[in-house]
C-alpha cells in the first residue's frame, strides 16, 4: 500500500496547499450548544418518524417524494428497516434491486434511484 507523502499537492486540504498551517478556529460556547441542540431535534424528529413509519401512520414512500430536511442524512437502510415487515434481508434485496449503496442518505439518492425505490414501494 501506498503511503500519501505530507508534501503532495493531491493529500493535503486546500488551506495547507496554500502554505497556511494555522489549526481550524475553535467554536465557541454558545455554537456548540446550537449544534448539540439541533442535533437533537434531529434525532427526536426521525426517532417519531421511526415511531409513525412503524405504526403505519406514515409510508415511506410519500417521504422520498416530498423529503423533510431532518431526513436528508439519514441512511436509506435504517428508514428502511423501521417499515413493517422489512428485515435486513428484505431491505437489502431493496437496495442492490434498485442499485442503491447501503450507506446511501436519503439526500445522496440520485433522481433515477428515488424513482425506482418509490415505484418499488408503491408495488408492494
């Protein structure tokens, strides 16, 4: 294997390129409390939507078509599995059918791949 070197061009960030080795700032108090905090709404609202997706109150499908921002970095797998009666297995036969990567985001789904998972979904 390979070892990148300090001084290529290709390995190192845009700002050690151009010769500044100053660390990154530090966030102050009240961003890492922003941060946190909508990290938790986050993970509240799609821990609900988990919640609905299971009871049924909430298809999927309709979400892939009209997606809510709290949803764009969730992995398409885990949504997934929250809907009943899909198991990993189930969900990964999904997937390679649709020729989506495990560790996609719903957000990183390309328009063709969002087409096929919802047309999928709406067939069974």
């Amino acid at each position: 294997m390979k070892e990148r070197g300090h001084g290529s061009p290709a390995s190192a960030p845009a700002s050690a390129a151009q010769g500044a080795d100053a660390p990154t700032p530090e966030r102050s108090l009240a961003q890492r409390l922003d941060a946190l905090a909508r990290a938790n709404e986050v993970r509240t609202a799609r821990a609900q939507l988990k919640r609905d997706l299971k009871g049924g109150r909430r298809s999927f499908d309709e979400l892939l078509v009209d997606t809510p921002d709290y949803l764009q970095t969730a992995k398409v797998f885990d949504m997934l599995l929250a809907v009943p009666k899909f198991g990993r297995v189930k969900v990964n036969k999904i997937l390679i059918t649709c020729r989506i990567s495990p560790s996609k985001t719903i957000g990183g789904l390309s328009e063709r791949q969002r087409t096929e998972l919802v047309e999928l979904l709406r067939r069974r």
